[in-house]
C-alpha cells in the first residue's frame, strides 16, 4: 500500500491548490507584462502574425513558469 501514499485526498487537494495558485500567478504576470509594453501583445501576435514578438512571448511564459514552479516547489 505504501506505492499509493500519493493518492490519499490531502495530497490531491494540495497538488490542486498549488496548481492553481501556479497558473493565477502565471496569469497575474503576463498580465502585468502585457500592461507595461506599449502595445496589445495578443493583438499583434494573432492579427498581425508577429512570429518574432510570438517566440519572446513563449520566452517568457516559460521563464515565469519556472520561476512559478521553483517558489511553490
């Protein structure tokens, strides 16, 4: 039994709680980002096809993300 220690709802409830204070913290900052560039991120990687703008976006996310993942872990 000791191979499904995880499972128990404490350990569930934990991992979502973490989850999700992850992706508001993810959310909050592309937010704030976006605010301070002076123009809409979204819109011009959607409308216009900024590849370039596209490739420092997921620059970013990524580096949030694992700065999210290394303050919760």
């Amino acid at each position: 039994m000791a191979k499904f220690d995880w499972l128990h709802p404490v350990s569930i409830a934990g991992t979502l709680l973490y989850a999700l204070i992850g992706i508001v913290v993810f959310w909050v900052a592309f937010v704030i980002i976006d605010k301070i560039t002076p123009y809409d991120l979204w819109a011009e990687i959607v409308e216009k096809q900024n590849r370039a703008l596209a490739l420092v976006v997921a620059a970013m996310c990524l580096g949030i993300s694992i700065i999210v993942a290394a303050a919760i872990h």
